[in-house]
C-alpha cells in the first residue's frame, strides 16, 4: 500500500479521531514560530489533514494566506468548513 491510500482511507479517517493538540496549543507553537521569522505571505501545508496548523497560523497572522493539501476526503471536508 503505498502512502497515499493509506491516508485516503479508513486509517486517515482514525487519524483525524485522535489528534490532540488544540487549535489554542497550535497557536502557541506557531506563535513563536512565525514571530521569529520575516515577511511570511503564504504557507502551504500537504497532509494539512482538518487544517488545524492553518488555523493556527491565521490566528497569529490574519494577512497570511494559508492553502491546506490532504488526500483524505474527511479531512478536506472538515477543512473547508
């Protein structure tokens, strides 16, 4: 099984049940991050699952246009919500 079927599936499906850090723990992790760094437009994250990190990154920095890749059509849906 190659990686991308893997995620596609019921295993992705699993996967998106039981992630644990918070969208308020992402942004802490994210906040230094992104503080430390310069003139950041744009961040595009693959395997960006429900697009939880992008979330994050939004809060910190509004003006960042963020773009969220996964191959897992539960994830994409959440995502887009």
């Amino acid at each position: 099984m190659i990686a991308s079927e893997f995620w596609a599936g019921e295993d992705g499906d699993k996967y998106i049940k039981r992630q644990y850090l918070s969208v308020k723990a992402r942004h802490d992790m994210f906040k230094e991050v992104l503080n430390s760094a310069s003139r950041i437009n744009s961040v595009i994250e693959f395997g960006a699952s429900t697009g939880d990190n992008l979330l994050a990154i939004k809060m910190e920095k509004p003006w960042i246009a963020v773009t969220g890749v996964d191959v897992n059509k539960t994830a994409v849906s959440a995502m887009q919500e």
